[in-house]
C-alpha cells in the first residue's frame, strides 16, 4: 500500500484532504509545523511528522517512506523556495508522485505575483523527474468565511471587481486531492478546477441574503481604498496588492471559464455556492462572530 503524505493540514484545503482521506478510511500522514498542531490529528489517529518547509533537514525527514504526497503552501513571499525545499527533499527520499495544488492562471507572464510564483513551482516540479499531478484551483469559496463579520455586521458584502468567477468549494478540491493522492493514475496532468458556475460577488450578497433572510448588499470597492483596507487589517503589502491585481484579473475576464474537470474527477458535479452557503448557514447566522481567516494556500480575492 502506498504511503501517503499531507501537508498544509492546519489550513482548509489540506485539512479537506486528510477529512477525505479519513472518509475514505485510508491510512496516511499528516505534515504539522509543530507539536502542538500534531495533538489534534493524533486524537484521531492520524500519523503525523514535523517538518517545516524552511529547513530541508526536517522535510527530508518527514518524507522518509513516502511514496505519494500532497503539497500545498501558504501565499507567501518565500513560497517558491518552501516548496523547492519539499522537492528537493522528496527527490532526495525517492518520492514518487507530488500532488501540488496552484492556481488557475499561473504563469511565468502573469500579472500577479503569486500566479508567477506557482508557475515556477510547476516547471520545477516538472523538470525534477518526479512524477506529479498539478491542480490549479479557482477562487475557493472558504475565504468568504473571512468576511463573516462584515456580511453579519455590516449587511455587506465588498468586492474590487464586478466580474464572474466560478468558485470552487475547498471540500471539493479537497476530495479530488485526496482520490489522486490514494489512487495515482493523474501522472503528467494539469487540471484546471472550478466550481460549476461562475458567478459575482453580486450575486454572493443574493444568494447569502435569500439563505439567511436578511438583506446583504453588495459593495464595490475602489481598488486603492481596499488595497489599504488590507494593510491596515494585517496583510502584507505584497499580497494586499496582489489581490487587487487577481481582482482586475477577473474585471479583465481572465480565469473565468468553467472547466469540467472537477466534475469528471469528483464522478459528480461540484458543489454550487448556494450549497456552500447552505452547508456554512449556521456559521453565517451567528451574532458578534469573530473574523475567521480565509484560505491562504492561494491567492484570495473578493
């Protein structure tokens, strides 16, 4: 049987796969930074190991044994050598298959630092012999959760761009990572993942508002205002404007095609947003909730 590795478990999209994974009842591992984030997959069984991606040692370490791994880092400014650290150990413990989650748009010409962060991850991957599979996911619908406050607040939902995009639900993306990571067979491919319909964050204020029957309004926010808005609330400024620039992205219409993958991967059709709101009600329905942190294992928008 082969053995199986996740990382980047303590945010959503990892954390989908290991719950896949465990839905599934397959024995794998999960990668943690540290001791106390093994405490919560050991209660359930889970294997873990440490392993950070700055020191090569531990991840060279924490591959020991591994067959198939699945690797997914925050957007970060170092984000390229984090996961040239991890193929590089991998190579080193005859890893045979990576599974590495991008992002739709990714190129060594994007106009977004983390789309050209992704694409030299994947040439690199490519070129170090090591089987992989790359999933280049659409806007994840989980960093909404980020935004609870406001929508529950305010009555708002803000936006730098009026444009259609077809958001992908984490737990779907989740799913088919933890089906290639099990199965293999995805060796060589490129997917591009989306949910099954592109939609506006317009629409977002008129589905959450019909879900929770209250009345959400939709927000368009001057690119300059919320690039200092995101600053201001912790964001590096790197990424604030980075996200300005994925939201002039899909202003522009890029990345904003449905793709079939997802459905032939998941035997299915992916999740739309009204289920995803649907699924998130109670979490969206809550008085005085506190800010909850998006996805960061791409580049967020909204």
């Amino acid at each position: 049987m082969a053995k199986l590795l996740v990382t980047g478990v303590t945010e959503s999209i990892g954390s989908e796969v290991a719950a896949s994974l465990l839905d599934m009842d397959i024995d794998f591992k999960v990668m943690v930074s540290s001791e106390a984030d093994a405490k919560a997959f050991e209660e359930k069984g889970v294997p873990t190991v440490v392993g950070d991606f700055r020191y090569p040692a531990s991840l060279e370490k924490a591959l020991e044994g591994i067959d198939r791994a699945f690797l997914v880092t925050p957007a970060h400014q170092d984000m390229v050598e984090y996961e040239k650290n991890f193929i590089d150990a991998a190579k080193k413990q005859d890893v045979k298959h990576i599974i590495k989650v991008s992002a739709i748009g990714a190129s060594p010409d994007a106009s977004n630092v983390v789309g050209r962060y992704h694409a030299e991850t994947e040439q690199y991957l490519e070129e170090s012999g090591i089987d992989y599979t790359i999933l280049r996911s659409a806007y994840l619908m989980t960093n909404q959760l980020a935004n609870i406050s406001e929508i529950q607040q305010q009555g708002n939902v803000y936006s730098m761009s009026s444009g259609r995009i077809p958001m992908l639900d984490t737990r779907d993306l989740g799913e088919i990572g933890a089906k290639i990571l099990q199965r293999g067979g995805h060796e060589g491919k490129i997917y591009h993942l989306t949910g099954k319909e592109a939609i506006s964050f317009r629409d977002v204020a008129e589905i959450v508002s019909e879900a929770t029957g209250k009345q959400i309004d939709y927000v368009n926010v001057e690119p300059g205002a919320a690039e200092d808005t995101l600053v201001s609330l912790g964001f590096p400024q790197w990424l604030a404007a980075d996200m300005v620039e994925l939201n002039r992205m899909w202003e522009r219409g890029e990345g904003i095609e449905v793709d079939t993958s997802s459905e032939r991967l998941l035997d299915r059709p992916p999740r739309g947003y009204r289920e995803f709101v649907e699924d998130h009600l109670a979490l969206m329905e809550e008085e005085d909730v506190e800010e909850r942190p998006g996805d960061t294992g791409r580049a967020t928008g909204g």
